[in-house]
C-alpha cells in the first residue's frame, strides 16, 4: 500500500476503540501486522494471504466475498476503507455502510486522487446523509464521511447502482472449447470478471498443441485460477485429476459454480498460490497476476514460480503465459532448468517449464 494512505489508514485504527469494520483488500497486504488486534475490531478481506496474515496476528478476521449479510443494521461505529479498483467494489461496500453504520458512524475512506476518492467521497455522502469533503495529505485523500442521524438503514431509493455485486451471473459471451460452446458463471470483484483473457487462450491453445503430440496429462493443477477457465477448457482431457485454486474470494465462488455446472470434478482450495497444496502434477496452467493492489510487484511473480517448482513433478510441465516484455525466462531459471519459449504472438508469450 502507497505509505501516505497506509499511515492514514493506520493512524485511524490504532486510535480507535469503537466496533469498527476494515475492508482490507488486495492493497492491505502486510498491514495487518502494524495494528495491534482488538475484540471490537473485525477484519474482512476477499483475499486468502490478507485473511491468513490477519489470524496469525490474532485478529478477528474474516474471509469472504465482502459479504456483510451477518453484520446487522446500523450495528458499527465506524468502517476503514481504502477504495478499491472495481467501481461495483466501492458502491457495494458503500451501500453496505449505510446499512451496518449506526446513525452518527462514519465511514473512513481513504486513497489517492487517481483511484477516484474524490468522486467516490461526493456521491458517498450524498447516501450516508452528510456533506463532507476529502482533505489533501500529500498525494493521499481521507475523508470522514458521517451517517446522518435521518439515514436509516431500509430506504433503499438511494443506493449506488453495484451491478448487484454480490451475485453470480450467467456471462452472455460463450466460451468455446474444442468445438463446443460453454456457458459460464461469473461476477464483478476478480481478474476479466466477464471476458476471456486472450493470454489465457493462447496458454490453453498451446498445452492443446503439446499434450496432443504426447500424452494428456494425469493430474493437472490450475494456478489462480479466476472462475476457472483454463480448468473449464480441460473438459475434454481424457483422465484428468484437477486442481485449481485461487487468493481471490470472486473467483473462488465463481469457479465452484462453473465446475458444478460443468459437472467436473475438481479439488478447488482457497490458497495463497497453492502454498497449502501437498500433491504433485503432471501439468501446471498459470497466468500469473502482474498487478497488486495499484502496484507492480515481481516478488508475487517470484512467489508463483517457486510454488509452481514444488507442485511440477520431476517429469511434469508447467505452462506459463505472460505479457511479453516479463522476463519470465530469466526469474525462472532459479527455479526449473528446461526453460523453452513455445510462442510468442507480439502480446503474450508462452513458457514451458521443466525441471
Ligand atoms: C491473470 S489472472 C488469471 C485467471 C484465470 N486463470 C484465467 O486464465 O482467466 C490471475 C489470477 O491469479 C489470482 N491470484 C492473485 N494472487 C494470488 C495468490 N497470491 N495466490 C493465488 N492466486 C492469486 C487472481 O485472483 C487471478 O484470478
């Protein structure tokens, strides 16, 4: 998290003891170790390592799709939010604030000027009832903005349009996998939430190309997996045990469904780049996440190859599509010593790894 924003975050809830609610999402990461834990402070994350690093802290932390519906009307003091990247994020959770506040709560929004806080404080305090302005700290903004004493919790004529956030939904666009065409489930919160990425294509394209030269693979795991594409394009793979996993609470509930609905089998586990997975596979499919939060962070890259080392069996293969201009070659070779680029099309390339 940018420093300014962290500390402005941070300062607030150090110096707090009221019920309070933080939204900590994928710009979190790491900050949970600065505040010290308290029983009227509950942490909520979509993400696996956010939620992980927070219980080992001792605080009480929960992980989910942002799903509030435990939390009872107008029952806070106060809720910690940094804005999210996703617009339907944001009104979600802003939503969910006029709800759960308690009349007089206030909801601390913190960000730079670039996420859009400015915005996002504007059309925030017209819903909670009280007009208040974000204030400039260097290149951060944080604004307090109060639930009005008149805002209750069940007039519903003012809510930000969330694209019904918490549902998932039949993606209109169909999927093709060998011929066939897939219908899919998705929803607002991960990675291309409604469209198929085109490096994750060509990465399915070209695992079809190697395995119909040799063999299909026995045991294949799908490394964050999002809602479970390159899973679903496996359909037809004769004798395939699957595994797929993901940080991202979206993408997790958005995979089950796909998997169901597809009638695969498939072992799919809440992780931090399959960290907790003990089994080996014939073949890994990954595209691994170029951005945190707002920043770009190589040590994640790092975190996936090295994980993708121990789950690739002595004889297996794993498959990595990223942007071109990654040096993927250059940071696997820590890790597998057959490195072979298998395509490259000016925009994604390929990468076959192999111990
Ligand atoms: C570029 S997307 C690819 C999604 C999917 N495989 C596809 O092809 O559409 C990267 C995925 O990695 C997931 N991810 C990010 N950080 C992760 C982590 N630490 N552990 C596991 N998955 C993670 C993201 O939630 C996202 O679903």
């Amino acid at each position: 998290m940018n420093d300014s924003v962290s500390s402005l975050l941070l300062n607030f809830l150090q110096n707090n003891d009221e019920q309070t609610l933080w939204i900590a999402d994928e710009n979190a990461l790491g900050t949970a170790a600065t505040v010290s834990p308290r029983p009227s402070l509950v942490i909520v994350s979509n993400r696996f390592d956010i939620y992980t690093q927070a219980i080992e802290q001792g605080h009480n932390a929960q992980f989910s799709d942002y799903d509030f519906s435990a939390i009872e009307d107008e029952s806070l003091d106060a809720i910690a939010y940094r804005v999210s990247k996703e617009r339907a994020v944001v009104h979600h959770v802003a939503n969910e604030a006029r709800r759960t506040l308690k009349p007089g709560g206030i909801l601390r929004l913190v960000g730079e000027k670039y996420d859009g806080i400015k915005g996002y404080t504007d059309k925030i305090s017209k819903l909670l009832g009280v007009k208040s302005p974000a204030k400039k700290y260097g290149n951060s903004y944080v604004a307090e903005l109060k639930k009005s004493e008149q805002t209750r919790a069940d007039t519903s004529d003012k809510v930000l349009d969330d694209k019904q956030y918490a549902e998932l939904r039949q993606i209109d666009q169909l999927i093709s996998n060998q011929g066939s065409e897939l219908a899919w489930w998705s929803k607002p919160g991960q990675f291309g939430w409604n469209k198929t990425d085109q490096g994750s294509a060509l990465l399915i394209q070209q695992a079809e190309v190697l395995f119909a030269q040799t063999r299909y693979p026995s045991r294949v795991m799908d490394l964050g997996c999002g809602y479970g594409y390159l899973t679903l394009m496996t359909t037809d793979w004769p004798h395939t045990l699957r595994f797929a996993t993901d940080n991202n609470a979206a993408a997790i509930a958005s995979a089950k469904r796909n998997f169901e609905a597809a009638g695969l089998n498939v072992t799919l586990v809440a992780d931090d780049c399959g960290s907790s997975i003990q089994e080996e596979f014939d073949c890994l499919l990954c595209n691994p996440p170029f951005h945190q939060g707002f920043a770009h962070d190589s040590s994640l890259t790092q975190k996936f190859l090295a994980n993708a080392a121990r789950l690739t069996a002595t004889q297996g293969v794993a498959l990595f599509v990223v942007n071109q201009f990654i040096p993927l070659e250059k940071m696997a070779a820590k890790y597998f010593r057959n490195i072979d680029k298998l395509v490259d099309d000016g925009h994604f390339k390929v990468v076959a790894l192999k111990h």
